[in-house]
C-alpha cells in the first residue's frame, strides 16, 4: 500500500534520472513518471504512534525504491498537549534512515526556540543549490506548533 507524506518537496529542476521516477505518477505521456520529492513531512496524530511513524519513515519513505533525501516527523501527543519532531536523512547504501535530531516532548501552549538546523543540499538534491539558499535550512520548531495548534481547539 502506498503511503503520502502530509506535505513534500520537489525542487523546480530535479528529473528522472538522478530521481527515481514514482510509479503512480506514469502515463503513456510521462513513460519515467514524475520525480519522488527530495523532502516529505509527516505528522502523526491519532492514526499513529511514535514507533510506527518513525518505522514507517524507514521502510516506506526511504525504501531502495524512493529517492525521498530528507524525512521530517512530527508526533503530536493529545493527552499532554505536547509535540516532538525528528528528521533523518536517507542512508549511504541507500535505503533505510540515519536520524540526524530528535525533540523532546515540547508543550504545544508555549512557544519554543528550538530550530532544526537541514542541510539545503538535502533539499536540493540532484539539482544546484540555488546561490541565495543558505547551507543550513532553518526550520524553528515553533512554526510546526503554530501550525498543528489550532488543531487542539
């Protein structure tokens, strides 16, 4: 069964090849399919637990079949009004996940300084980095609170 991630990424220039081309995205018209995205985002809510969403980002996000680059997660936990996140990057043989950082729970009522720091490489994989995009993408945690929290009310 095919899994989409909540949200993802595909820079402008990426094709197939270097890409691996996503099989529900061939036509007689698009014979490769259109590119897998670099970056895919997942947020777990009621469907999923901690142990499944990072499984899943192992076995499914980065299989031998994707060429996904980059994994953002995000656990939001409803019986403490908390979230944590995580990302992780495709491993050198190729599949399976090296996680790079973890959060703790972070309270989902207070604003938090916490910032993923993302290698731009990542995201950009298999095309230039464009010159204005800094090395490491900041992605400050507290604009994923602001995002899942209107969820809670």
């Amino acid at each position: 069964m095919a899994k989409q991630p909540d949200c993802s990424y595909v820079p402008v220039n990426l094709t197939v090849p270097p890409a691996l081309g996503n099989p529900i995205t061939i036509t007689p018209q698009n014979p490769l399919g259109d590119p897998f995205p670099t970056m895919v985002f997942e947020c777990a809510y009621t469907n999923e637990d901690w142990a499944r969403l990072m499984n899943d980002a192992r076995t499914k996000t980065f299989a031998a079949t994707t060429s996904i680059q980059l994994w953002i997660g995000c656990k939001i936990y409803k019986s403490d009004r908390s979230f944590r996140c995580v990302w992780g990057k495709r491993r050198v043989q190729g599949h399976n996940m090296r996680i790079m950082r973890t959060s703790p729970r972070i309270s989902m009522d207070a604003p938090t300084a916490r910032v993923f720091r993302i290698p731009s490489s990542l995201i950009y994989w298999g095309c230039a980095v464009p010159p204005h995009v800094p090395v490491d993408w900041p992605l400050p945690l507290n604009v994923i609170r602001k995002a899942v929290l209107p969820r809670f009310h």
